[in-house]
C-alpha cells in the first residue's frame, strides 16, 4: 500500500509539525507531580481544571532559577512543544518560568526566608551586642558608591577619631555575594580584630539587592564573631542580612549613628558628671567637719581626764557599796551562827556537866544508859566537867523494881 509509514516516520512528522507551530508559547497552570533526579533537570505536570501537559525545565535552565516550583504552585510559562518519541507523547520544555501574582525574586526570597527563619538564623538570642564605644571599625561596602561617603561623613562629625577600615567589595551582580562573604571572613583575620563591622550600599530594586538577600550572605552575617550592623537600602528596603546582623540600621548614615555616640554628647555628659562630682565631693566634705567638730566639742575630747575622774568615783561609790553590804552581811551570818551554837549548846550532853552531872562510858568509849549493858567487874569511865574517874563496877541495883542485880 502506498503511503505508509512508519511509527518513527509520524512521530518525525509530528514533531516536526508542532516545533514549527509552536517554537515559543506562553501557558499558565499548576504545577503538579514536580521532581528532580540525579540529572539536575525538573519534570513536573502543568495542568489546569480540563487539561494537563508534562512539562521538562532542563538543568542549566533550572540551576537559573532564583525561586523553587513546588506543588501546588501557579506559574506562567513560555517554551517550546516537543515530542518524546519512546512514549508518543508531547510535552512543553520551559525556558522561562515565573509564579503568577508575585515575582520571581519575591517568591524566591519568601521561600528563602522561611528556611532561614527556620534554621535559626534571625533569632534574637544568637544576636551580638554592639561595643559601647568602638575603637576599630571595618566598613564593607563598595568603594565607589555614595554609602561610604554618607557613613564617613556621619563618623568624622559624630567620633573624629575612630580608626575605619574599609573593605571594598561588589554590591550587587553576579559574584557579590561571595565577596561580601569573603569580605566578613577578612575581618577575622586583621592583626587588630575589628570591634564591629558594617555592611551598607545605598538603596535600589530587590534585582540590586540580591546580593543581600543571598543564603551565602546570611550564613556569613550568622557565623560572625564581631558584631555586624546591616544598614543596607533606605526605609522599606528589607533584606535578609537586616534580619541576620546583630543590628539594622535604616540607612548607612544610621549605621554610622548606631555605632558611635555623638562627641559633643558625651563630653557634655561628662562634664555634668564632673559637676555632679564635685558637688558630692564638697558636701561630703562639709558633713565631715560637722561630723568632726561634733566630735572635738564633746567632753572626752575638751575633758579627756574627767571620765576617769567619774570613773574612779563610781569605783569609790561602788567599793563602799561593796564595804557596807559585806559587813552587814557579816553581822547577819554571825547572828546565824551564834543562835545555831546556841541551840547545839543546849542539846550537848557535855554542857549538862557544867551543872554538876556527869557522863559515864564503857571501856570501849560508849555511853552506858542502860545498868543491863555493863556487868560486876567492868571497868568504867566517869566524865565530869573537868576530868574523868576510871572506876571498877562493884554493885548493879536496877532502880526501877529497887532490887540488887549483882552484889559485892
């Protein structure tokens, strides 16, 4: 049969037919099914609420991307339609893509943002604090732009001694990040560390701020061990390295501000210190000689001699006191004890002797008060009041019944 063709030979002219209808379209959908292998490039569906269509982004194509596609996401296309010939299908392979209702450099640096804010970067609790007075400042920026002559300005009027080193660096382009990177590594290095350092630029579109907004950028600002002040942009310009630094400043006149108090300021602070302290000093001074007069007009002072005097009368009064009460005492205890030798005088059997009777012993020194306790032939003892008469017992009459117990 005439005409027929092959499956290669259709698809050849299919393809053919749809790269020269369609060499350049522009769609818009969402992206669906979206993946990267080891390639590099990106396969994902673009389809909208009837249709879908594959859709490829080649690598070079995708490293080129400032923002990340992602499920989900509405974006507007332009490529070309080709054929996959193994499969029979048609696809659209996309050279330029772009989020619909946001640019692509806002949904990149929303997206870059968020895993940043997530990773730590922007907490406050990893910020540094700014010296009081700094005597070493590196200044990142570039040479030629009107940021350092303004920072410059505000430095030599505000602290017309503070030593500046600038570290001249690409702003924006292509491989400004990097040196701004490279740039706060330096600094690290210098003999003399600088005490704060500042990266500023002048305002522009978010296309001239990229660099600021660069992951590389951020993570240098971060890993920083000398405090950073950002005064990059003008009021509403945001970057990621505002929220990094340890301080944003809204311009770099600002910046210059932030880091150094005025000159003016501080030697009208100290001389009111100054005044302040002399003042304290002077009263301190006058409350002093009151304190001392005070203490020169009182007597131990003018009558150094005279607390001895009433010490030595109180140690008098004190010793007669003593006198009277020990001798009164005395008389007291003396009366006990002659009233107690009184009352033990009437009780001693030896007292009764004085008055004519006598006291008679055994040989052993007992008292005999019994006539039963001695027997014929004992010797006794006779204690009278001025001697005693040893005598041999002859006779024993019991006295209560009148009868002799034992004779001669």
């Amino acid at each position: 049969m005439k005409n027929v063709r092959t499956i290669s030979q259709l698809t050849r002219l299919i393809k053919a037919q749809l790269n020269n209808q369609f060499p350049a379209v522009w769609v818009s959908g969402e992206i669906s099914g979206i993946s990267q292998p080891g390639s590099g490039h990106l396969y994902f569906t673009l389809k909208d609420a009837h249709a879908q269509i594959n859709a490829i982004i080649w690598r070079d194509d995708a490293n080129e991307l400032p923002f990340k596609p992602t499920n989900g996401m509405k974006v507007i296309c332009r490529g070309g339609v080709d054929v996959y010939p193994q499969r029979g299908s048609y696809q659209l392979i996309i050279r330029k893509i772009q989020p619909q209702g946001v640019g692509s450099l806002e949904l990149a640096l929303r997206q870059l943002q968020q895993k940043l804010a997530k990773a730590g970067l922007f907490d406050d609790r990893h910020k540094q604090s700014l010296p009081m007075i700094p005597q070493h400042i590196a200044l990142i920026t570039s040479p030629t732009g009107a940021a350092i002559r303004d920072f410059l300005q505000v430095i030599s009027r505000r602290w017309p001694n503070l030593r500046v080193t600038i570290v001249p660096v690409r702003v924006q382009g292509a491989g400004a990040a990097e040196e701004i990177a490279n740039g706060i590594a330096l600094c690290h290095t210098f003999a003399s560390r600088p005490d704060a350092i500042v990266l500023t630029r002048g305002g522009g579109s978010i296309e001239d701020l990229w660099a600021f907004n660069e992951e590389v950028t951020v993570r240098a600002i971060f890993d920083a061990q000398i405090p950073i002040v950002s005064g990059v942009g003008h009021e509403i310009d945001v970057t990621l390295a505002d929220l990094a630094a340890d301080v944003r400043a809204l311009t770099p006149s600002e910046a210059a501000e932030r880091l150094v108090p005025n000159l003016a300021d501080v030697k009208e602070l100290l001389e009111a210190g100054r005044q302040r302290l002399q003042q304290s000093i002077r009263l301190r001074m006058v409350n002093a000689r009151q304190q001392l007069e005070q203490l020169a007009s009182r007597p131990v002072i003018t009558q150094p001699l005279q607390r001895i005097r009433n010490s030595e009368m109180e140690l008098d009064f004190l010793h007669q006191r003593l006198s009277r009460s020990m001798e009164s005492n005395l008389k007291a205890k003396q009366q006990t004890v002659a009233r107690l030798a009184g009352q033990l005088n009437a009780i001693n059997p030896l007292a009764v002797l004085a008055r004519g009777y006598s006291l008679t012993m055994d040989s052993d020194g007992r008292t005999i008060s019994d006539c039963h306790s001695v027997a014929t032939g004992d010797t006794i003892a006779t204690r009278l009041e001025n001697g005693t008469i040893f005598s041999s017992v002859n006779r024993i009459e019991n006295n209560t019944r009148g009868e002799n117990l034992t004779e001669d």
